[in-house]
C-alpha cells in the first residue's frame, strides 16, 4: 500500500517517506512542512512577547505605585527626621544630613531597579530555535 499523498495519510508529517515517492513530491512535503514549522514558531514568538509585556506592564504599575507611596513617606519622615536632628544640630545641618542619606538611598534603589528591568527578555526564546529550523531546511534542501 503506497501513500504519497499527504492527505491520505492524515497530514502526519511523522510518517515514513515511500521509497516510490518523486522528488517533486518529497520537496513538496518538505516546503509544506517547513511553512507549517515556521508559522508555528512565529505563533509561539508571538505569544512569548504578549506574556513578556504583561509582566513588565504589571511591574511598571507596581513600581510606579511604590514610588509614589515612597515619595509621600520620604517627605513626611524626612521632615520628621530633620526637626527631630534640630535638638542635637543646627536647623541647616539637620535637613543636610537627611537629605544626603535619602541621596544614597535613592542611589541604592535606582542601581537595583535598573538591573531587574534589565531582565525583561526582549527577544523571545523562539528567536533560536527559529533560526535552527531554518537552518535544518537549508541542509534538507541541499
């Protein structure tokens, strides 16, 4: 029972080739195969990058969100803090001191939020084997 036709044999790119099979017939399944493999992989790229941009959207709410809540409280403490030092030092001194220590502070923060926004993946992971399909139907052409 001999099926070269694609069809017939339920589109299952898995099935064993024919020894009968023509060469038009196997570039064929080769061609329908790679565009079925390519497609595919752009699919997953696209779903890889939807579910990257949610996760940066909702860490970007939350950031912004923490930030603001930060800021009122730096303002409030930072009062507090500076007219709390006014017993010890003078008025100038005071609101120095705590303005350089929210400085280092803000350093610290913006150093480590820069870092884990660094690690937002841009590229989806399909980009490689995307390109090592490619490649596979190069070699099964030649």
């Amino acid at each position: 029972m001999a099926m070269t036709d694609r069809s017939s044999a339920g589109g299952d790119p898995a099935r064993p080739l024919e020894a009968d099979s023509s060469l038009s017939e196997l570039l064929s399944r080769l061609t329908t195969d790679v565009g079925e493999l390519v497609s595919t992989q752009v699919e997953l790229a696209k779903v890889e990058i939807k579910d990257e941009v949610a996760k940066a959207k909702q860490s970007a709410g939350m950031l912004g969100a923490g930030a603001f809540m930060g800021y009122l409280a730096v303002i409030l403490l930072s009062f507090a803090l500076a007219w709390g030092l006014t017993e010890i030092v003078p008025e100038g001194v005071a609101f120095l001191i705590v303005g350089v220590l929210y400085g280092v502070a803000a350093a610290v923060l913006l150093t480590r939020g820069k870092r884990q926004l660094a690690e937002v993946q841009a590229i989806p992971q399909t980009q490689a084997s995307l390109k090592e399909d490619v490649q596979w139907a190069r070699e099964q052409k030649s």
